[in-house]
C-alpha cells in the first residue's frame, strides 16, 4: 500500500472511531413532553389533553418498539431492555400514548400531520409543500432567516425534556433524571442519543473494526434505517424552528457539496470560517457556540449517557472545524453520488455521508458521532442526503413498503419497528416514501409520478 493510500485509510479508521463511538434547549418531538413526565412509572401513559378530544385522536397501547427475536445470551426482552433503554422504545418509560386520526400529529394529536397544515386547534384539512432549497442559490433573505432562526433556536428553551441518566433500572419508581434544553442543543442531543452503542449479541459491524468490538447496535446509522432516522430528525427540527419563528414557510436548506474543492459554504456569509485552530470567531450567527456530551468515555458506556447539565457546567468545549485537513480525504463528486444511488443497497449513501464528516477533520466537531449534530452545518448536509435519499428511493422504485426490510436488520432498523429517540412514536414504514407525501419537495429535484421536471441531480 503506497503512503496516500495509507494515509486515506487512517483517516477512515480515525472518523469510523468517532462516528460509530453529544446534547442540549426547543426540541421537536423525541424525550418525553412535560405533561407526561410525572405518569411514567405510576401509570405509564402520556395521553395530555386527552389527545385532542375524540375526533383527533385516542389514547391507546403502543405497539411494541422492536421485534422478539433479539436476545442477549438467552435473555429476554425485559433484560435487553434495562441495559439499554432504547431496546423495543418507548416502552421502558411509557405503554399507553395518543394515537392520532387521519391528519392530526404531535404527542397530543393538537398538530397537524406532516404534509397537512392548518394551525394548531384546525382540523389540519390543507395540504401543504414545503420547498427545500440550495443554500447557495435561495434568496438572500430567506438565508438570512435561516441562520437567524439556528441562533435563536440555541437559545431558546423546548417544552420537552431529555434523559440525563439511564432509565429503566430495577425497582424504579420515578423517570430517570430528566434536564431541560435549547431546541438545537437537543437535535444534537437526539442524534447522540440514538447512536450510542448498544449490546445487542451476534451482529456483526460492517468491514471495520471499533475500540469496542463488533458487539454493536447503532439506532441511528449502519442500517436500512439511516434515511428515515435522518429524515424524521430533519423533520422534526423543522417544524420546531416554524413553531419558534411562528413562520409556516421556514424550510431547511441543502449544501450540495459535489465536486467542490474545499467547504464552500464554511466562510462568514454562511457557517463561519474557522481560524488555523479550528475554532468560529467571526461568524454573525455561529461564533462561540458550543459542544454538548463530547466524552467518548460516556458514548461507549452502555450503562451511562451524557448528563447534558453537567456537561454545560463542567466548562463549554467549542465547536470546531477543521475542512481540507485530512490527506487524501476529497468531497464527493458527481460520479461518486451517481455510483452510491445505483447501488440497490443504501450503505453507498452511508458511505458519501462519512465522506463528508471524515473531511472536516478526524478531531472536528463534525467528524465524530458523538458530537458531530453540534455543528450547524450538519443540518445543510443531511439535507441533501436526504435528497439523495430520495433519488435513491425513487430511482429503484422502491415506491412501496415491502422493500424496506421486515426481517433481519438490527434492532431499530426493521420495516415495522419505532424510529429510536422520538416521542410519539413513528415507524420506518411511515417515512419510506415520497417526500412530497410528507408535505416537502426539494427544488428542482421532483419525484411525484406524472410531473413533467427532472428527477437527475444536474
């Protein structure tokens, strides 16, 4: 193996040590909404304002977060389950939940299912499209709007709250300790959240070896279920920055980064330039923020998870980015994209996702699972995996369910199984789909049948 070749595989090594290895006030869904947090040991159920009365929803059973047939050295369920919270979600902290009619959404069925508006307390009859833009291209002022409403949303306060302990110990009489968060710091904490390792026996990690063994479970990454975590996160942090802007019309953008030479997009116009220590002073919207449960101690404990205020009190670590500091480590191009969406499994759009961590550098913010959501430009980027998620859906028309694994994924990434992290809630099969059926299209990209546009990355 000659030396570039050589040094490309150690910085792979070194962003798969930190990608499959941070937490944070506004959060959309996932954790747990106040009215609840008192029920779930006593009564287990988490139907507030009785789920919008009879006509919006009910408060029912929830199904079960994850199939039976995972064990761990003979164990059952119940056992998987109190090593690992997450196992078969909600269900260590909560059984009963609104179940929300026809186009009604939220934990209390008083929001509108994605694609349907109508305000709070409608009847949510409306069709909506969102439209997803080009960070590069959109107006200026919706730009601006944009990055206004990221650094208000690390400052302003959720109305849910987020784990800082493990729950579902023995004997339990009350939810784990439970912290209060900024809407950002809590769409990091979400990502970080889901992607702890897990202990689920006898699956193998994919071509790679970690500090930790092979032993693992990702909820949020190396499966089928990576578009749709991703997707739904996406989601979720949209309608939240809506809600905080009280703008219906805010949309995320996507940064297409194909072919680029170096990070167009991390200047002061738009995330902010880093100085040579990988730090962003300058930026109108993003200097000085902060990074949230970065201990890689902590990641790997599966006994443990980040205390999110002891993590702010214990001193801020900065945000840090380091773009065209790792050797050999290039942005993808347009054929790399075009080979990743003709692969009839989903792990080569995995793979130009870690191309683009690996590339802000191997100790940057962004380049380890841990931390890597604390970055804002993480938003940009999984936007346009998320178009390319779609593409890749589209293209091989997987335009039905039965193409998503019912069987045989890991833990959390099975067809009828729950999206890990979100309250209420969600299954994979409810966002194997379409885009515009989830009330977004991303422009100039449009896959509904019988639209006369271009379905093909320009």
């Amino acid at each position: 193996m000659n030396m570039k070749k050589a040094d490309m595989v150690w910085s792979l090594v070194w962003f798969y040590v930190g990608f499959y290895l941070n937490l944070v006030q506004h959060p959309v869904s996932s954790q747990f909404p106040h009215e609840c947090i008192n029920n779930a040991s006593s009564t287990r159920i988490c139907c507030p304002d009785n789920c919008g009365g009879y006509q919006r929803g009910r408060c029912k059973p929830l199904i079960p977060g994850t199939h039976n047939e995972y064990s761990v050295k003979n164990r059952d369920q119940q056992y998987l389950q109190r090593l690992d919270d997450r196992f078969n979600w909600p269900h260590c902290f909560f059984s009963y939940g609104c179940i929300c009619n026809a186009n009604y959404g939220g934990y209390n069925c008083l929001d509108c299912a994605f694609g349907y508006g109508g305000s709070t307390g409608t009847n949510c009859s409306l069709k909506r499209e969102m439209v997803r833009k080009n960070i590069k291209t959109m107006p200026d002022g919706e730009r601006r709007l944009f990055f206004e409403a990221l650094k208000d949303s690390k400052q302003t306060q959720s109305s849910f709250v987020a784990l800082a302990s493990v729950g579902c110990k023995p004997g339990q009489k009350k939810l784990p300790d439970l912290v209060n968060l900024t809407i950002y710091d809590f769409f990091s904490w979400q990502h970080y959240f889901a992607s702890r390792d897990s202990v689920i026996e006898n699956y193998q990690c994919a071509e790679t070896s970690l500090p930790t063994g092979c032993d693992i479970n990702n909820y949020a990454h190396n499966g089928s279920g990576f578009g749709d975590w991703h997707r739904l996160h996406l989601l979720m942090f949209e309608r939240e920055l809506q809600k905080m802007t009280n703008n219906s019309q805010l949309t995320l953008p996507f940064w297409d980064w194909r072919d680029q030479p170096k990070c167009d997009v991390c200047s002061d116009s738009y995330f902010g330039q880093n100085n040579s220590q990988g730090y962003i002073e300058q930026s109108e919207w993003f200097s000085n923020w902060t990074v949230v449960c970065w201990h890689l101690e902590q990641y790997y404990n599966i006994r443990g998870v980040c205390n999110v205020s002891q993590s702010i009190e214990n001193g801020d670590i900065m945000l840090i980015r380091r773009p065209e500091s790792e050797a050999d480590i290039y942005l993808p191009s347009s054929n790399d994209v075009k080979r990743a969406l003709d692969q009839t499994s989903g792990k080569g759009l995995e793979l130009l996702n870690i191309r683009v961590h690996s590339y802000m550098g191997h100790n940057s913010t962004m380049a380890k699972i841990v931390s890597s959501a604390n970055d804002p430009l993480f938003v940009a980027h999984h936007c346009f995996m998320d178009l390319l998620y779609e593409l890749w859906i589209t293209q091989h028309g997987f335009t039905t369910i039965k193409s998503f694994p019912e069987r045989g994924e890991l833990p959390g990434h099975n067809r009828n199984e729950t999206i890990t992290g979100f309250f209420p809630p969600k299954l994979h099969r409810d966002f194997y789909k379409p885009s515009y059926k989830l009330g977004y299209v991303y422009q100039g990209i449009t896959t509904k049948p019988g639209v006369n546009d271009d379905s093909t990355l320009k």
